[in-house]
C-alpha cells in the first residue's frame, strides 16, 4: 500500500502544478510534507517536482529553502554532486533569511553527507558541529540522534571504528527513548556495519537483522534495498553464502522495480563474485555480464544523452538551411497556405484533447467527491456507534454494578419507623467506591498514556477493600506504557472478572498476577471457588464484554474452569 501511495503522490502533484491547479495560489505547508516524505523513497521524482515548484512565484523564502533542499538531495543521490551542493548553498542562505533553523539544521545534516562523500571529513565534522548546535538549542532529540548517526559515518571513514561506535550508541539510545522508528532502524544500520569493520561478525549479523526488520515493517524501498545488500556483506564475511545470496537477490528485486542501477550494478558485481569463489563458474559468468549490462547501460545512457543534444542542434541547423533554399523555389502563396492549414489542424486537434480531458476530469471529480463523502458518513457513524457500546459497557461494568448494590443493601434494611443509623457507613463507603469508581474512569480517558507501574498501583488501590483478593506484580519493565483505550480495557477486565468470582464463586482467594516486560503483557486471574462447565454455561452480558474488549486492545482472553476445582482466566497482550 505504502508503495502505491508513493507512486501516485508525485503523479498528483506533478499533475495539479502542470495543469495549473496550483498557479496563483500560495503553496501550502502539506504539499510540501507530501515532497519531504518522498524525498525519503523516491529522491529523483521528488526532485522533478521541486523544479516546477521552483518555477511558482508564490513561494517564500522558507518555502525556497526547503525545496532546494530536497532538490539537493535529488542531485546527490544521481551522482551530480557539484550541482547539489549549489542547491544545499542557496537553500541555507534562504533559511537562514527566514530564520527557520530546524529546517536549517536538515539542510546542514545534507551538505555534511555530501562534504563525507567527497571525503571532505573536516569540512563534514565541522557542518555536523553546526547542525548538532541547533538542535541542541531547539531540545529537538530526534534530530539530534540523526546528526550522530551521520556524525559516526565519518568516524568510521577515517577509520576511527571506536568513536563510530560511540557515537551510534548515543544516537540509538535517543531513538529508543523517543520510539523512533526509523532512527532506529538507522542506527542499528550503522552499527552493524562498523561491527563488520572491525570482524565482530555476531554483533554485525544482530544489528544488521534489527534494521532490515524494521526497514521490512517501515516498508521504505530505498533503505529496504540498502540494507539488504549491507546484510548480504556480513554473510559474505561470515562464509555463509546461501544467505548472502538471498539477501543480495532480494536487494536487486526492489532496485530494479525503482529504477536504481547503481546499487544493481553492485549486487550483481558481489554476486559474480560469491558464485566464482563456489565454483559455480556458469552462474558467476550470468552475474559478471549482468554487471557489465548495467555498468555499460550508464555509460551508454550517458553518451546517447550526448549525442542526441548534438544531433538536434544539427537538424535544427540542416532544417533551417533547407527551408530557406525551398523558399527560394516555391512561391510564396502556396508556402503560407500550407502553413495556415497544418496550424489550423493542430488547433483543432488541440482543442478537442483539451476538451475531453476536461470532461474527463470533471467527472472524476464529481466521483471522487461522492465516494469521500460517503467515506466520511460511514466513519462518523461507526464512531458514534462505537461510542455508544463504550459507555453502555463502562455504565454496566462500573457505575451499574455499585448502583445495584446500593439497592440491594436499602432493600435489604428492615421498615421502621427511624432509619437504622448503624447502616449509614456502609452508604458513606458505598458511595464513596463510586465516586472514586467515576474519578478512576476520567483519569483513564484524559491520561494519553499511562505507564504500567503506575497502572498495577491503580489496580491495588482499587481492590484494597477485598481482603480474598491478591495482587502481585513480577518483572515489571519500567519502561512499558499503554494508550488510555488499552489501559481502561485491561482495567475492566480485571475488574469483571474479579466481580464475577466474588458474586458467582463462593471463593474466599482471588489470586491477581500481572508480569510485564518488553514482549507483552500476561495477566491471570485465579479463583478457589466452586468453577464451572465453560460448554454448558451461557454466557451472559459481562463474559462477552470481557472478550469483546480483549478483541479491541489485540490480546488473547482464555478461560478455563472445572467445576469444584475453581476458574483460571488469563490475558496476554503484545506491548
């Protein structure tokens, strides 16, 4: 999905700015973010929006900045690196005018990755310093962590594998704590190469299989690809090449579907290369002419680029001289007619392609349109829909289940003539549990997030008036939080079952034990009481809500009881 969305992102934009959907108007913020994002996939399409972008007299200077910047990038992944520093130039002098220094700081992170390709390394050092500044000012830890990944690069150029290494370390701890994607991805990346500089082989196969799982879930081509061929090269090191061989091919799957012949040209130089040292000199031979097809495919695009601007300008010359000897012969009457008639031919033709397209496209509008209304009416009324059942469960659940027993205890008082006042109590604590219950429920709905340890104290101190139940918590990681939705369904799973033992069990032990660490969450909760024959009892409002907000929050609800022997239910959800 993610590359079709890829595709058609830049057809469209090129599509409004080429039929002047966007001439006049001020180029808004989101068109630009759809351009930085797939600057991030497709760098050589995204640089052929920002040249008309360019050409629009509604940008500003910040806006400029931004797209050369990516216009730079463009250039740099080609191979046209002069060209591309003059754009990273230009794009920082825009944004320092515009005082965007976040935006600055990207541009800077830019240019030092094409002074280290160059091998410019004090020039690159120097230009990283820069950006780190910046970032530093602004508290922006994500970037940050980029500029160290990028930092390190040089480090291990120079061959300075120990500060490569420090400086990836400190920039993946600053992903992890930020739950950055992509940066960690990166950073394991880099590690794992130095660690192959260096013939640390395990390390190298360990963070080079993080990356390449976590560019696989990211679904981004072009680190996709790279990262493959980068893990073939620790196989490679490593003596396995079976497995060299399947990662370098699946590299080559992906650079072909995007047009990327450099890195082909490199896999198949590798993989000539790992079949002659096997001995299996035919495939070698298949691989070394594929190598050269690529490499000569370059050379010759190049020269064909060449000699097709020469041959214009030499049948632009040869057409010029030829008309003017034909004019010479032909009278001038006839010559004008058929000119008039070929233009009137063109004009007609013209205008009915525009025409068409317009009807054509007015028409998808229209259906585009309906089908997004629709779209949106149908999302509204699943989420109203939703909200409903939400409450009806929260109010049967919590409020419901302390309200009836409210009622139960006032029915329960014999009539007389003065209320009992020795009853009074048991209403004030009554009362007060669901006033706490309706406090318990809003600081689940407005938290974004809530940590797990404090989750586990939340659950204690709502359970700490039931002395048959017991809460224990083993290997919790502190570093584990849940979203208010999941937070709140686990909670009131919990609370049902727990209800359910109480009120159905006649069990005098309830056993809660919750273990939390990086994989998931395992959750069960254990009854001494009478059990039950799970295949012969209907289940009634509360167990289905109980598995219905399993279902939502992604975890797997099991129960198990036997009759006499008591209930056993467990609940595991994946962090």
């Amino acid at each position: 999905m993610l590359n079709y969305i890829y595709r058609i992102v830049p057809l469209f934009l090129l599509f409004m700015i080429g039929t002047g959907e966007i001439k006049g108007q001020k180029i808004e913020t989101r068109f630009l973010r759809h351009i930085i994002e797939l600057s991030n996939a497709d760098p050589v399409q995204a640089g052929q929006i920002c040249d008309s972008l360019l050409k629009s007299e509604k940008v500003s200077a910040a806006q400029i900045g931004i797209i050369e910047r990516i216009k730079g990038k463009s250039l740099y992944f080609s191979g046209k690196y002069e060209d591309a520093g003059k754009y990273f130039v230009s794009s920082i002098k825009n944004l320092e005018t515009g005082q965007q220094y976040q935006e600055l700081g990207l541009t800077l992170i830019e240019q030092a990755k094409l002074f280290r390709k160059l091998k410019m390394f004090t020039q690159a050092i120097e230009i990283y310093s820069k950006a780190y500044q910046i970032f530093k000012s602004l508290n922006d830890k994500n970037n940050l962590g980029t500029v160290l990944n990028e930092w390190g690069v040089v480090y291990e150029m120079m061959e300075n594998y120990d500060k490569a290494i420090e400086y990836y370390h400190s920039s993946l701890k600053i992903k992890l704590e930020l739950n950055d994607s992509v940066g960690i991805a990166y950073s394991n990346g880099f590690l794992s190469y130095v660690y192959l500089l260096k013939n640390e082989f395990q390390p190298a196969e360990e963070y080079g299989l993080e990356s390449f799982q976590r560019f696989q879930q990211l679904n981004n081509p072009v680190n996709k690809a790279l990262q493959s061929s980068d893990l073939a090269l620790v196989y490679e090191k490593m003596g396995n090449f079976s497995k060299a061989i399947e990662y370098l091919q699946y590299s080559d799957s992906i650079a072909e579907v995007m047009n990327y012949p450099d890195l082909r040209s490199g896999n198949y130089e590798r993989l000539a290369n790992i079949y002659a040292a096997n001995r299996q000199f035919e495939k070698a031979y298949i691989y070394l002419l594929k190598f050269k097809s690529v490499r000569d495919s370059l050379f010759t695009a190049s020269s064909q680029k060449a000699i097709a601007e020469l041959n214009v300008q030499y049948k632009t010359s040869e057409k010029d001289r030829n008309l003017l000897i034909q004019k010479n012969k032909l009278e001038k009457q006839d010559f004008l007619l058929i000119i008039v008639l070929l233009i009137l031919v063109l004009v007609i033709g013209l205008v009915a392609y525009i025409l068409r397209n317009k009807r054509l496209k007015e028409k998808q509008l229209k259906l585009d349109a309906a089908h997004q209304k629709q779209i949106l009416q149908m999302e509204a009324q699943n989420s109203i829909q939703q909200d409903r059942l939400r409450i009806s469960r929260d109010l049967h659940d919590n409020i419901g289940s302390y309200l009836t027993y409210i009622k139960s205890t006032i029915d329960d008082l014999q009539p007389s003539s003065e209320f009992p006042r020795d009853q009074l109590p048991l209403l004030k604590d009554l009362v007060s549990d669901t006033i706490s219950e309706l406090r318990r429920t809003v600081w689940l709905i407005n938290k974004p997030s809530i940590p797990l340890e404090e989750w586990v104290i939340h659950l204690k101190e709502h359970f700490k008036n039931f002395p048959q139940v017991g809460i224990k918590s083993e290997n919790i990681n502190p570093d584990i939080s849940f979203s208010a939705l999941k937070a709140t369904g686990i909670f009131r799973i919990v609370q049902e079952a727990v209800n359910n033992a109480l009120k159905y069990a006649h069990c005098n032990k309830i056993d809660v034990n919750i273990k939390g660490n990086t994989t998931g969450l395992a959750l069960s909760i254990r009854d001494n009481g009478r059990g039950f024959d799970p295949g012969t009892v209907a289940r009634g409002f509360g167990l289905n809500n109980m598995q219905q907000r399993a279902n939502e929050i992604y975890g797997q609800l099991k129960i198990d009881s036997t009759p006499g022997k008591g209930t056993d239910i467990t609940l595991s959800i994946p962090v």
